[in-house]
C-alpha cells in the first residue's frame, strides 16, 4: 500500500522487528489479531519517518488501484491519500475491495503502464479463468482450470491422453481438436487447480506421448474482434466521474464546462481523440458524447494522422465502435491489405443502420464478402468507383442483398452487365461509365428493369439511337443524362429531346445538332462534339440554362456570343476554340446578370478588359470569379490594374480538358490507375508510427468487447 524511500529502509525494519518480537513474545492474542495490528503499527511508523501529509484541492484523489499480476486489483473509493513528494512516498487508507481488472475497464485503461504489453496480454489470455452465473470467478477460488496441450500426433485420441497425465494428476476431461491448418493436433485438459504447477512442471521435465514431447500451458479466452464470425457488439459502458473543487489558485483545464471542452476536442484527429480517451473518466465520457454524435465519418480525407497512409483493420472497428449505430454515411480509402479482407463484415456488423457506403479508389478491395451487406437493412447508396476488383460474380451477390438500393455507382469497374436485370425497382441513380465489358444487350436490361430512373451516366458505352428510343419509352422521369458514342458517329439529337423531363445532359459525339434541344428545359449542358452543325444556335432560346460547358471549335463566334442572351446563366466554360476572346468575356458577363463563374484557360486579358469588367460589375451584388490564361499579364502590369477586389476574383491556374478528364469526379483518375499503385502491397512497408496506432487500437477493442 505504500512506497518507501530507499534511505528509510533500515530505520523501518529495525522498528518493526522490535514490534514483532514485542508482539510474539507474552501475548494472548489471535493469529489474525497480531496481523491486524502489526499492518497498523507499521503503517504508524512509517508515517510518523516520512513525515507525510494530506493530498487536497483539484488534486484530490477519488479512487486508487493497485494492480497485482493475477489480472485482480485492490480497489478504494474516495480513500484518504497522504504523501511526502520529497521521497516519492504515498500511504493510501479507506475501505478496500478486491476486483477483477476487466470489471473496471474501461475506466481502468489511463492507470495502466505505459507499454502496457505485458498487461495486455495477460488480460486478453485470460490465463484459464473459469465463470459461474456470467461472472468470471478468480483462479485462486476455482476449483478446475483449463490446460492447453500442444503437439499433439495425428493418432492421439483423449483416453490416450487422459492415460498419460493420470499418473501426476486427476484429468477431469479432456478435448483434442482434430482439425489443424499445419496437421498437428492440440487439445484441452481440465485439471484441478491445485495441480496446476504440476502440469507446468512437465514442460521441464518431459512428457512424451508416442515419440512427440507435449506442451502445457494455461488455455486462453478466445476474443472475438469486428470481421470476425461470432462477434456481437456490445454498447459502450456508462460510468460516472465526480469533479473535486477546484482550487482558484490553480489553473486546471477541468475548470472549462463540458460544451466547451467538447468544443476543444472537436478540433483534434480521430487519433487524438482516442488517445485523449484515456487521459480521465471525464474526457472519456465527452468523447463518447463527439462519436455518438457523429453521423457522417469521412476517412478518406487524411483524417486519422499524417504519418498513417493507409487505415488498418483496428482503426476502423475502434472507429466504428465508438460512432455507435447512429452512424449513416461512411467513406473509406486506402485500406491495408489485411482490412481489405474484412471490411464489409466489420461493417455490417458495427452499423447496422448505414444508409450511404463509399468505398471508391479502393482498387484491389475484397468483394467475396461483400453478401454481409444484407445486415445494412437500411442502406440505400453504394459506390465504388474505380474498384478494379468487382467482378460479376460479386457484383451480382451485391445487388441481390441490397433490396432498397437507390444509387449506385460502379463506374470503372470490371462488371459485364449480365445480372442488370436483378436491379432493385426503387434504383434512381446509376453509373456504370467506362465499364468497357458491358454489352449493347446488358444497356437494354437497365432500360427494361430499372423505369424509375432518374440519372444515368453511361459515358464510353456502346449506345445507340435504338437504345435511347427505348430508354426514352421506359425511364420517363430520367432528368439527368450523361453519355458518349466512342464508336458511333450518327446524330442522336432527336433521340435526346424525347426526354421531357431533362435538366441535366451531358454529351460527348461526332456530331450533335444542338438546335433540336434549343426548346427544352435544360439547365445544365456539357457538350464536347466535333464536326460543325448544319443549323446555327442560339443559345438564347435555352430559358432555363445555368451551367453551361463547351469543349469543342465547332461552334461559330456569333453562335457563342449568343450566350449574352441567357439570363439565368451563373457558370460558363469555353475551351478549345479559337473565338473565344476579351470581347467575347465581357458580352457575356454584361449580359447575364446572375453570372458567377466564367472559365476560358485560353484566352488572355488585359488592363483594358480587367478596367471594362470592374465598370461591368460595379452596381452588381455579388462577385465573379474569373479562370484565364496565366500568361496574359506579368507580375507589373497585374499591380498596376486597378479594379474592386471585392467584385472581381481570378484565378491564374492553367486548366486543361479533355474528353476524358473533363469531369470534375476524374480527377483523381491518373493516380488511382497507376500500376505500381494498384499491385502495391501495402504491408511492405510499414513505419514505427503505424505499428503503435495499430496495437493502440488493438488494445482498447480488446478491452471494450471481451466476450465473457
């Protein structure tokens, strides 16, 4: 109960020397009587040589643990605590009780060593405890304990080996488990506990059974972790903390009330926060408070620590474990190859109510799984965007459990199509863009199975007028349509405007006659074509168009300045064509007032055009950003113009399009196609910092689902 100095040592013992004799020698008292009152004696005298004192203030101490080897502790609630900093010596006195350690958890974890190794392994092992009524029973009151028995032959049965430990001990029963990965048998042996040591002593002095030396050692708890089979999440426990008064004097962050400090804590990585978990009862509670608040956990952005590239299979269950089941969307990236195994049955096991699921850019990801999802009851979004490793086969054991899908985006995968037809009725959102093996006949099943759709992109597809007629017929409530013709070369305006209810079109062609959609109600238009049309445009006859993007020289000057006549147009994109120019800018921000963006990487400006825009945009609300050439103007004449900063924005930034890049969702696309990137092996090499988050996160699921 106490440390001492090592100069009080030989003061201490002579005194208690002297009492024990005084104690012995002429007295007629009890065994327990003299224990009793020489524990006091010395607790006496080594108070009166330390010369402790009282702890108080924000120091004062609500409970103390002392941790013995056994996985049991003594515990003291509210105790009295005397100390003499000077020697580094505490006497602790209250009302004790023994516990178990995993009684206390996770409370417990902030009191435990720094390495904490050597406790965790004795924790998790469970070194052969037994349980009685659901509560475990500690080793020095049970009456028998598991042993476990290794190297065992593949002819041994448990009478042979019950026959062999009979002489040292009576074998209760026995269990030999039969099959093995590497073909060696192991089994149990229930032995009582008094012959424990005896049992241990044969790993020394030999016990062969036939020709194989067989080794003892005490059985082990199994642990059930999230992605395994058999685990059940367990919620997360509810302790209470008491708050001491505070001394004035002192500053102490515990003075902050809890919105504040939940506020601080906010700003932390989701690292941090699990490390800060362990600082008191306190701060555990309030970060259980943040993740159970957290309804959309995005950890594809850099979110756990910058010197982790790529999220383990601890993390990610830690994660999910303390976000609860009110989490509903989750987006995930770059995953170790141990996750990519498991993650959708950590998944679906730790959120049963998700409702969105993204695991895009994820390129060698384990589908063979993927048929756990059916426990997401809830789940109605799924992308997977550039996951190389959908197949068919998987993707079809996908879609059947996901009944109430209602987007899904599986857009440069490996899928063929085969199983569209198994398509949920409620599907309104679909992208299978730059699946090259999907086939003209698997295009024709979305059309004939999924009439609720309301976007579909279908870019580098075999389309053809045929399947747009019967798209038009079946999808009538489609408002949004992103598709191109890599090998067809026919003209399919007509086709588009069978679409009544379009808002949205993107397409990429040979040829395309802009004038047959000019009536429609379009307000976002992206078109990259390549040979010139044969009636002009005018863009003004587009009422509602507000986003406009067109990469392509086949469309006329005049037919560009009639863009001026478009009033509800905020965004404007030109490249690639060799009208477009100053004068061509300020038209079209004088004539569309709500203009708020205007994108021409090729063309450069100068004083003047910058001076004509600032008159442009004075009696105007709000700003325009401007995206130019960065070689238009140098550093000087740039400073010398003079315009209101606060109307006008520009950005210098080279941008570029091209067929393939032209959509902003691609951008990533170089770096996750890379081959070196896509058969990396991720494991190869991992840092210091990586190997401790990933036994910190070990750690506490140990402790926070130990199944009992």
């Amino acid at each position: 109960m106490k440390i001492l100095a090592e100069k009080e040592k030989d003061t201490l013992e002579s005194e208690i020397r002297k009492e024990v004799e005084y104690l012995i020698i002429g007295k007629e008292k009890t065994v327990a009587e003299q224990k009793s009152r020489l524990m006091l004696e010395i607790l006496k005298t080594a108070k009166q040589v330390v010369s402790v004192e009282k702890i108080v203030g924000v120091y004062t101490v609500n409970e103390v643990n002392i941790i013995r080897d056994d996985g049991t502790a003594i515990h003291f609630n509210d105790p009295e605590v005397l100390t003499s900093r000077n020697v580094n010596t505490y006497a602790i006195s209250g009302q004790a009780e023994n516990k178990l350690i995993t009684e206390m958890l996770p409370g417990i974890l902030c009191q435990l060593s720094t390495d904490g190794s050597n406790q965790f392994k004795m924790l998790t092992s469970g070194c052969g405890e037994k349980h009685q009524n659901g509560k475990r029973v500690p080793l020095e009151i049970q009456k028998e304990m598991n042993m476990f028995v290794g190297n065992l032959s593949k002819n041994i049965d448990e009478d042979q080996l019950i026959a062999v430990l009979s002489p040292y001990t009576n074998v209760i029963s026995a269990f030999i488990v039969k099959k093995t990965f590497h073909g060696l048998k192991y089994g149990f042996v229930s032995v009582p506990t008094d012959d424990v040591n005896k049992i241990m002593d044969l790993n020394h002095l030999g016990c062969y059974l036939p020709g194989r030396r067989l080794i003892f050692r005490p059985s082990r708890r199994y642990i059930t972790f999230p992605g395994e089979k058999g685990f059940v999440r367990q919620p997360l426990p509810d302790r209470d903390y008491n708050l001491s008064p505070y001394d004035p004097i002192k500053t102490s962050i515990h003075v902050l009330v809890d919105d504040v400090l939940i506020k601080i804590l906010e700003y932390l990585t989701y690292k941090e926060r699990i490390l800060c978990e362990l600082v008191c009862r306190r701060w555990q509670a309030l970060l259980y408070v943040i993740f159970e608040r957290t309804m959309n956990l995005n950890l594809r952005e850099n979110c756990i620590n910058q010197n982790i590239h790529y999220m383990s299979k601890a993390m990610l269950s830690k994660m999910l474990l303390l976000t609860g089941e009110t989490l509903r969307f989750l987006t995930l990236s770059k995953t170790d190859a141990f996750l990519k195994k498991k993650v959708f049955l950590i998944i679906a096991q730790l959120c049963p109510n998700l409702e969105y699921l993204d695991v895009s850019y994820i390129p060698d990801l384990y589908f063979s799984d993927a048929k756990a999802l059916k426990d997401c009851k809830n789940l109605t979004c799924f992308s997977a965007k550039m996951c190389i490793g959908l197949k068919e086969n998987s993707f079809k054991e996908l879609i059947s459990v996901l009944p109430s899908l209602k987007k899904l985006d599986v857009s440069h995968t490996n899928i063929e199509g085969y199983c569209f037809n198994l398509f949920p009725e409620g599907l309104k959102e679909l992208n299978i863009s730059f699946c090259s093996k999907v086939s003209k006949n698997s295009l024709r099943k979305v059309s004939k199975g999924c009439k609720n759709l309301e976007v579909l992109e279908i870019e580098h597809l075999n389309a053809d007028k045929h399947f747009l007629e019967e798209l038009a017929a079946n999808c009538s409530n489609l408002r949004s349509l992103k598709l191109s013709f890599p090998l067809f070369r026919g003209e399919v305006s007509k086709e588009i405007k069978l679409f009544t209810k379009l808002k949205c079109l993107k397409i990429v062609a040979y040829e395309f006659e802009l004038s047959n959609i000019a009536d429609t109600d379009i307000e976002e238009l992206h078109i990259e074509i390549k040979i010139e049309s044969e009636n002009m445009i005018d863009f003004g006859k587009f009422s509602q168009l507000k986003n406009v993007v067109l990469i392509c020289n086949a469309l006329h000057r005049h037919e560009l300045m009639s863009l001026e006549n478009c009033r509800n147009l905020q965004y404007v994109t030109i490249n690639k064509s060799e009208w477009a120019d100053e004068e061509l800018i300020e038209r079209i921000i004088k004539g569309c007032l709500e203009i708020r963006h205007i994108k021409c990487p090729e063309v450069g400006i100068d004083i003047k055009c910058i001076t004509n825009i600032n008159e442009i945009m004075k009696d105007r609300l709000g700003p325009i950003k401007m995206s130019v050439d960065q070689h238009s103007l140098d550093l000087r004449e740039f400073l010398e113009s003079q315009y209101d900063t606060n109307k006008i924005e520009f950005n210098y930034a080279k941008e570029t399009f091209s067929e393939e890049d032209s959509d902003d969702d691609f951008s990533d696309e170089e770096e996750y196609y890379d081959s070196e990137y896509i058969y990396k092996s991720y494991d190869s090499e991992i840092s210091d910092d990586e190997r401790m988050s990933n036994y910190m996160f070990y750690r506490d699921l140990a402790y926070m689902n130990l199944r009992l």
